[in-house]
C-alpha cells in the first residue's frame, strides 16, 4: 500500500520560504503568481495491514516525526 502525506503551514504562520520564491518567481518575469506558500510531500510505502491500521501508523509518524503539529497542517492520502 501506497499513501501520501502532504504538509503546509497553518493559515497566519509567516512562510519566509514562500516569500522569498514568490520574490524569484518575480525577480524571473513570471507574471500571474500573487502569493506562494511552500510545504512538504512524503511519499511512503506501508508493510502489509489494514487501511484502518496503516491510517493510524501514518498519523502516529505525523504526529511524532513528519509534521510539527505547532505550526503544520497534514494531509493523509492512501491509495
């Protein structure tokens, strides 16, 4: 089994990294672009268990390592 988890900034957190793409992006003439925030993907692959199971070994790896619950945001994506 497969799943994604995907995690950002909550809403009002200053994203500095962001900030600066956005400048680049910019800096570049690319047109069109008004704010960018930037995040993180972990692609993982899970040992052979149930969804419910493997739900609950992903949350656990956020909750410990991946996101810092603080500041970030995640999202679980199995497929």
């Amino acid at each position: 089994m497969k799943a994604r988890v995907t995690v950002t900034l909550k809403t009002g957190v200053l994203d500095p990294q962001g900030k600066a793409i956005e400048g680049a992006l910019k800096s570049l003439g690319v047109e069109g672009i008004g704010a960018v925030r930037q995040g993180k993907v972990f692609d993982l692959e899970i040992a052979d268990m149930d969804r419910a199971a493997a739900e609950a070994a992903i949350k656990a790896a956020c909750e410990k390592l991946l996101a810092n619950t603080v500041v970030e945001n995640y999202r679980i994506d199995i497929a």
